[in-house]
C-alpha cells in the first residue's frame, strides 16, 4: 500500500528514482517521468540524457571517495518531444547507512527496523515486483542484501515554479548589474567629452592671449588694428565654441555625430586652415616657432572635405597646439597636405621630441583606458581620432627622423554629385 | 565506427554570448532578448570535419557571477572548451582568463579557444589590437566573431573540433 502511494507520488511529481547498481548500471524505481524515455527499469548510464549520465559518473565518484553527504547537481533542462521544457535538479544521496560513529550507538533493533522498512519498500508496487521477478537471480548478487542498510540513490526532482521564480531573480539581478554597467559606461564617455570641451574653449584663448602680448609689446605697432582684430576674432570663436558646448549637452551626444557628405555643403579644407591659423600664427610667431605652410599658400581653388567645418578646425587646432607645446623655439612646424584620389592627406610635423615608443599604441585611446591620465594632450588626440573616424576618416602617428612627430590626417572627399 | 563524443564547455562570465553562440551555432537562430541560463544547457551537434564524424555535446554553463559561482566538476571530461568574452565589456576578458585558469585546474591541456563575441558592435568594441596581440602573445588562439551576424561562429566551433580530433 504504502509503495503505491511512493510510485503514484513519483510519478505525479515527475520525479526519478535511480538506484545505483554494482555493475554500473541504475536501476529506476516506480515509473519513469514523462521527460525520460526508458524502456527498460535497468539502465546503463548512457540509455540517460547526456547531463544526467555525467552526473551519475560523479555520484558514483563522489561516493567511492568514502563521502555520503547528499551531492546536489546544477539544473538542467531537458526538452520532450511536444516542445515542453522540464527543469530538473539531480541530488545524489546515501539511505539506510549511517556515518560510523553514529551507527556504533544505534541499536540493533533499530538497524534491523530500518532494514526491514528499507526492504518493504522495493517489494509491492506491481511494475517492482514484476521487475524483481525477472531479476531474481541477480537479485541474491545485490549488495545492498549483503550491506548493513547502505543504499546509493540518484533522485530527480521536476523543479517547475522554483525554478521560473529562480529564474525571474537571476535575469532581473543579470539585467539590472548589465543596465549599471552600461550607465557607467555612458559616464566615462560623457566624462570624457567634457575635458576635451573644456580643453577646445581653452584654445582661442591661446589666439587671445598671443595677439593682445603682441599688442602690448609694440604700442604703436601700425599693425595694431590688425591685431586687435585677430584678438577680436578669437573671442568670437570663443564665444561661438560655449554657445555649441550648451547645444551638445541640449542635444545629447546627438550632434557629434552629424555631418554631410553632400558636396555643396562641405566644409572647404584650405578655408578651415586659413581661419585655424589666423587664430594659431600669432601664438607661434611670439614663441618663435615657425608655420610653414606651402600648400595651402599655393592653393587657390577650394578644397572639399567630408566633416563639419567647425569641428574640423578644433582637430586641426588640436594638431597645432600639440605641435607648439613640443617645439622650440626656433623649431619649424610644417602643415602641409597632398590632394589625392578619393582622400585628402594632411600632415602637421614637429621637430620636438616624438611619442615615446611605450605610449605609441595607445595614443589615441581614450584616456579612461590607457591608465593614467596623459592630460589635455591625450585628451586632444582622442577627441581629434573620434571625430575623424566619425566622418569615415583616420589619424595616424609616425615618428620622424632625427626626431620629431608626424600626424597624419585622413579625409575623405565627398561623393561627386 | 560510431564517431566520437565531445564533451565542449561553453565559458565565460555571464550574458557575454555563451548561449547566443551555440543557438547561432546549432539551429542559426539568433534572439536579442536576453534569457539567462540557469545552471546548464546541453546541445548536441553533428560534425564532420575533414571525413571524420564528431559529435559534439555543448555544455552552455551559466555565467559566473555573485549569484552562481562556477562548480568546477562540471567541468570535469571535457574534451575542449570556448571560452567567451564580450568585446563591448573589456572586463569580462578578465573574468573568462580567471575561469580559464580554474579550468585548466580541473581540465588541463585539452584544446580551447578564446572567443571575443559581438564583434558586430564595432562603436562599443572596447578591446584594441594590443590586447588581442597580448594574448594570442600569451598562446590564446583569439577569433572575434559575432552570434548576431554568424561571423566566425562555425570557424570557432569547427577549429575546436579538429584540434580535439586531432588528439582523440
Ligand atoms: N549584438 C550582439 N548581441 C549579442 C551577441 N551575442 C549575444 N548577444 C546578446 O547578448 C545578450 C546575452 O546573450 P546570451 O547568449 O544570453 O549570453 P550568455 O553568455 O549565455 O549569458 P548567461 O547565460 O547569463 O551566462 C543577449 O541579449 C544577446 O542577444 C552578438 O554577437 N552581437
Ligand atoms: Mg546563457
């Protein structure tokens, strides 16, 4: 009686019953659950589904090690063949036996009740005792007859809600850490635009600075007008420059990334130059690093580029201060560039010391990742890269011999109408 | 002949692509929803590569993470394993090359591949081409590939299995 309520019990759980066997093999007991297909109740571990086979391997060593703490599996799913999904969970454990310790002071009546009930249960249960009547023979060979109490059995349990509920924890506690780690994420980049916002508004205050020095050096310099003018000039780009930081932050990082292609509207590359160094030629005279410019001098047509004119002057800027900041004075700085097929090629070369050969790689990195700040520079360079590659463009680094750097720019001209 | 059985592990710290690249792999499905695996998933995918037959058993473990810590006796018999990182996430590079020390503990010397996945993501990509130098430097065999796209997908499988077959 008591065996037909186990069977019909494992059976509305849909859990499995595997008895290890000393030939290696596992015997089932009471029906097999809908997501095991076995035809027979005497099993070799490889009639069971991958997962469960190796988990009987390591039952089976984790018993030959002597341990008999209950060993539980991961879940696992398997699929049967109306598509249903049966989470399971496999744990290993050791019934009738106990430690040795504890049986030294369990009586022996008590062992022998135990042994006895042990027994009842295997018998009765019609497909049981069916079974055993077929195996008798092997019966009398059963260990389990001859060992005081000690049974090995592998039990499955359906896991069904426990593990949706398990389930919905784990994807919301994986969703929300992926969510904060995508968060900080966007925070680093934003950090990092606005250093490389704040080091763009400190570069016409360069131009400023320059030209009012110039100014006050020769009070009746009759270029003085002109000066003056230049000064004005850059405080407008200044002015121009906060007014387009305010637009990033309205817009997001939206802006950043537009620009055209469209060759009646892009930018003209020998006019971003011109503007760059009206800001950049005072600043190198009072340094007395000379601008050498010979291609953009001869130039007399229009040179197209695809970009946006105003971000493209700031690479540029970036490029010619970073030259300055490395040269001395009377250092030549040369910007030059080659109009070819399909880009525009453009260079700006110093004669300072050049990029120490360790940080080469990472130049252009962000500087979140190349470790320790490298400063404004750094900055400068990444914000030069990421607009560039932007517009389909690149920026390369190559030393130049004796000394000095070379930074080559990339452009790309817009499709031909 | 029946043609050998292949245990391969599926590693890596959690939703880095494990489970995208082996449904990518064996039913060329891809979901942008992301479903985590709770403790293992077993597929089984027939190979055969250079006239030789392989059947490969996928065990797509769950990603390591503070709510499930990697038991390594799953590990156990495994013949090769992937193990993956996600290219958008530079630290889960150094998660994987942490569990693939705990695997070689268990595991050592069978075949393995790196794999740094969603290529596909190029404006995220985190990792620059000193890292991937340093490691295939350090003996990684490296493929970028992509569940999303299919890039490398069946290189990465295919390559693991011939290096196991080859050994077998
Ligand atoms: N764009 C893109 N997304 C991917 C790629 N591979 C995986 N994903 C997405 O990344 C998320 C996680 O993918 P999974 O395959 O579930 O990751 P997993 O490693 O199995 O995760 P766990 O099971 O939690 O350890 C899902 O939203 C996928 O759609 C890929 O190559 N490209
Ligand atoms: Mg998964």
């Amino acid at each position: 009686m008591a065996d037909s309520i186990a069977d019909a019990l494992l059976a509305k759980l849909q859990w499995a019953v595997l008895e290890a066997l000393d030939d290696g093999r596992w015997r089932m007991h009471g029906a097999a659950p809908v997501w095991l297909s076995a035809r027979t109740s005497e099993l070799a571990p490889d009639d069971l589904p991958p997962f469960l086979e190796s988990f009987l391997a390591e039952a089976r060593e984790h018993w030959s090690t002597g341990r008999s703490e209950p060993l539980r599996s991961l879940m696992w799913r398997e699929v049967t063949s109306d598509g249903r999904e049966w989470p399971l969970q496999a744990s290993a454990l050791v019934l009738g036996g106990h430690p040795r310790s504890e049986r030294r002071d369990e009586s022996a009546a008590e062992r022998r009740a135990a042994r006895r009930g042990e027994r009842g249960d295997e018998r009765g249960g019609e497909c049981d005792s069916e079974r055993h009547g077929e195996r008798h023979g092997e019966r009398q060979d059963d260990p389990v007859d001859e060992l005081p109490g000690e049974r090995r059995f592998v039990f499955v349990e359906w896991l069904d809600e426990r593990y949706a509920e398990l389930r919905a924890i784990l994807q919301r506690a994986r969703a929300t850490t992926l969510e904060f780690e995508s968060l900080h994420r966007e925070i680093l980049k934003k950090e990092v635009l606005l250093h490389c916002i704040v080091h763009d508004l400190k570069s016409p205050l360069a131009g400023i600075v320059g030209t009012l020095s110039l100014l006050k050096d020769g009070e009746n310099d009759p270029a003085r007008s002109r000066l003056l003018e230049l000064a004005l000039e850059s405080s407008r780009k200044q002015e121009v420059m906060i007014r387009q930081v305010l637009d990033v932050f309205a817009s997001e990082l939206e802006s950043i990334q537009s620009f055209t292609d469209d060759p009646k509207a892009a930018p003209d590359l020998v006019e971003c130059v011109r503007s760059v160094l009206q800001v950049y030629a005072p600043v190198f005279q009072r340094r007395s690093v000379a601008l050498v410019c010979r291609a953009i001098a001869a130039r007399r047509e229009p040179l197209p580029v695809v970009g946006r004119a105003d971000r493209l002057e700031r690479v540029l800027a970036n490029l010619l201060e970073n030259a300055l900041r490395y040269s001395s004075s009377g250092d030549a700085v040369e910007l030059e560039f080659e109009d070819l097929a399909d880009y525009v090629e453009l260079r700006v070369d110093d004669r300072g010391p050049g990029v120490p050969e360790a940080i080469r790689a990472t130049l252009f990195r962000k500087f979140v990742q190349s470790g320790p700040s490298r400063g404004v520079a750094g900055l400068g360079l990444f914000y030069c890269e990421t607009t560039v590659e932007q517009w389909g463009g690149a920026i390369a680094y190559q030393p130049r011999s004796p000394r000095g750097s070379s930074f080559r720019l990339r452009l790309a001209k817009p499709a031909r109408a | 002949m029946s043609p050998m059985r292949a245990k391969v592990c599926m590693l890596g710290t959690f939703a880095v692509g494990k489970t995208s690249l082996v449904q990518r792999f064996v039913k060329s499905l891809f979901s942008e929803r992301y479903q985590t695996t709770i403790g293992v998933q077993i597929d089984k995918k027939e190979l055969v590569l250079d006239g030789r037959a392989l059947t490969i058993m996928l065990w797509d473990l769950y990603g390591e993470d503070e709510f499930q810590k990697l038991n390594e006796s799953f590990l156990r018999g495994a013949h090769g394993c992937l193990f993956v990182a996600d290219g958008t996430r530079a630290a889960t590079l150094a998660a994987t090359l942490e569990l693939a020390q705990r695997f070689e503990a268990v595991v050592g010397g069978v075949p393995r591949l790196l794999l740094i996945n969603k290529r596909d993501l190029g404006e995220q990509w985190e990792l620059g081409d000193d890292e991937l130098a340093k490691l295939a430097a350090s003996g990684w065999d490296v493929l970028l590939t992509s569940a999303k796209t299919g890039a490398n997908v069946e290189a990465a499988f295919e390559r693991l299995g011939r290096a196991i077959l080859a050994r077998a």
